[in-house]
C-alpha cells in the first residue's frame, strides 16, 4: 500500500492526527458499517484519546476545508468517527483478516513519517531562525533561505 495514498487520509482534529472510519473501511477493504459494529462491539478497547465521534461543527468545518458541497455525496448520513494512530493499531485486533494487519501496518508507518517529517521542518523552522537572528533579516520562504544560504557560505 502505498504511504503517499494514507498520508493524504490523515488529517488534524482536535489537535491530533486521526483518519476517519469511511478512509480505514476503504483501505480495510470493508464497508463503514462493518468497521464500526466491530469497533462498537470491542468499546472497551477504544478510549476517547484513541477514537472520537465528529461533532456536527467539526464535521461541517471539516467539509467546508476541502470545499465539499454534500456530504451524501460523500455517503456521509451519520457522524464519522476519527481514530488516532493509537486507535489505528487496536484495529488490527479487532479486524483480524491479513488484510487488516497488513493495513494497519502501512498506516502506522505512515503515521511515523508524518513524525519525521514534522521533526525534520522543526529543525529547518530552528535554522532559520537562527539564520535570521545571527543577520537580522527576516527570510520570507524557501528559496530565499537557499540563496541566503548559498551566498553566506
């Protein structure tokens, strides 16, 4: 499965990063209804810090993010559930098919690029900062910071 195909399932809700129900059913090959009966059936293994119901705000905010103008459209007629990298990998044990491990894997290392990646920025965002202090300019984007770079060394 490929990373770049999960990573632009996954999305910030309430400070977290989360994938919504209908994206894992997708990518578990099963319908929605069926991941979240399994999920209901097994609670006790979902706390809210692993899974949460979308409010009717959240939702409609989300929506309106990606410039959707339906959401039947989308086969939404109920509130998702969004579930944390931590819920993504209880999953796995509650969908038990090769298929579903082996999903759960590739989300989970999708989930640790985004780490990375986010690490690898917040050193670039420190070096900036540094770059702008030590010459007292304020470096506006990318490019900038490669030709200031370039001709400062």
């Amino acid at each position: 499965m490929e990373l770049q195909i999960i990573q632009k399932k996954i999305f910030e809700i309430r400070g977290q990063r989360v994938m919504l129900d209908f994206h894992l059913a997708e990518l578990y090959g099963v319908e929605t209804r069926i991941l979240v009966r399994a999920v209901k059936r097994n609670i006790k293994r979902f706390p809210e810090r692993y899974m949460f119901q979308f409010t009717k705000e959240e939702l409609k905010n989300w929506i309106s993010q990606f410039g959707i103008s339906n959401r039947e459209k989308m086969g939404l007629r109920k509130l998702p559930y969004a579930f944390t990298e931590h819920g993504i990998t209880m999953l796995s044990s509650v969908l038990r098919s090769d298929t579903a491990i082996n999903t759960s894997l590739a989300i989970v290392d999708a989930f640790i690029l985004l780490k990375q990646y986010q690490n690898n920025f917040g050193e670039l965002q420190k070096r900036i900062n540094e770059l702008e202090a030590k010459f007292n300019t304020k470096i506006e984007n990318i490019n900038e910071v490669i030709n200031f770079v370039a001709c400062t060394t």
